[in-house]
C-alpha cells in the first residue's frame, strides 16, 4: 500500500491539529515522520530465487525417485524450470511484502530502520530549534517498527521508558488499525512530558517547525 494511501485529509488535520495542541504549552517541536519502508532489501530477491529454485529442484528429485511417471530427465528443461522457478521466487520476495519481510532477518529491519530514523531526523531538522527540543516520532510500516527520537535538550532529563512505553502504544495502535489514534495520542503525551519536565512556552516561542505530518 502506497504510504499517502495510508491517511485522509482528516487524518491528517487530526495529527497537524494534535501537534498544534500538545506544542501550545510547550517550548518543543513535535515531528511525526511515517515511511512506507525503511530499506530495499535486495537480498530478499535472491534468497526468495534461491529459495524457490531449491524447492523446485527438490521436487525434480523426488518425483524421479518415488514417481517415475512425472520424472524429467531432459537436463536443459531440468535447468529451465529450475530457473524459472527461481525468477518468479525472486519476483515473489520483491512484490509481496509478507515474503519479502520473512526472507529478510529482524537485526536487518531493525539497522535499517534506525538509519532511516536518523536521516529523516536530519532532513527534517528536528535538532533545528533554540534549546534543541525537538522529538521525532518515526513509523516505518514494513518494518512494523516505531522510533522516538528526542534532541539533546529533552533526552537528558526524560528517562527512555518514557519514549518505549510510547513506542509500545503506537505500536499496538497501528496493530488494531488505529494508525491516527495512535499517533495523535503519542504527540499529545509528547506534550504531557515535557510539560511535566519544565519546557514551558515562553512569550517570545516561536513555531520554528511546521505542524503536519511528514510523509516519505
């Protein structure tokens, strides 16, 4: 599914007007980012080709050894359908999210993931503010993993249970189908915190990063 398929107009109002009311009390700047994927993930095609030519050849095998009658013995129809075979395993793991995901390992979602985290973190200038401030709230779908990133200024005076607690909401949210739900909840906790910690707005705040949802 294409990521802008993913919300509505009034989703969208809905976390740009939550981003709005949680940073109404606070000095920080609240930054929700959603890709559809974090990473290509290439390998997936050759081990879904490596995967689906090895079964093909398994069962060349056995049908030459318990069924006869459905044998092939012909060596380049053998090497054909094996690699045919294997192309449409290839096929498979790149257009099917479900294979592509299982023929992939979590330590390469999750390296993945976090550097895409930290690149929409700099291309979205989230440690661009006065006091460094900034909290991102990154959602990768395929990988079906949530980050919160919090700029120096907020990180070393909120514990990091505070952000995984979050993380776990978010993530049983968008597990139920509650996408918005999920996200406009955690940025209106995001304010909660840092409205607990201190980080009041002053008179002369400025909005110095825009309210909306960023979609990549």
């Amino acid at each position: 599914m294409s990521i802008q398929r993913r919300f509505s107009k009034a989703d969208l109002d809905r976390i740009k007007t939550a981003v709005h009311q949680a940073e109404s009390k606070i000095s920080g700047e609240i930054v929700p980012v959603f890709v559809e994927k974090s990473g290509q993930y290439s390998l997936a095609s050759y081990r879904g080709f490596l995967a689906f030519a090895g079964l093909c050849f398994l069962v060349i095998i056995v049908f030459d050894r318990y069924i006869p009658s459905l044998a092939i013995y012909d060596p380049l129809f053998i090497f054909l359908t094996v690699t045919l075979f294997g192309l449409l395993g290839s096929l498979a793991a790149h257009f099917i999210h479900p294979i592509k995901r299982f023929l992939v390992s979590q330590r390469l979602l999750d390296q993945a993931t976090r550097r895409r985290a930290e690149n929409a973190f700099l291309e979205e200038e989230v440690f661009n503010t006065r006091h460094r401030t900034g909290i991102m709230i990154f959602v990768s779908f395929f990988e079906r993993e949530v980050i919160v990133m919090a700029d120096r200024g907020i990180s070393k005076v909120v514990d990091q249970k505070e952000w995984d607690k979050m993380v776990r909401s978010i993530t049983e949210n968008i597990r139920m189908g509650k996408v918005t739900d999920g996200i406009e909840a955690a940025i209106l906790r995001c304010g909660e915190i840092l409205f607990e910690k201190g980080f009041l707005k002053t008179v002369d705040d400025v909005n110095e990063l825009r309210d909306d949802l960023r979609i990549e």
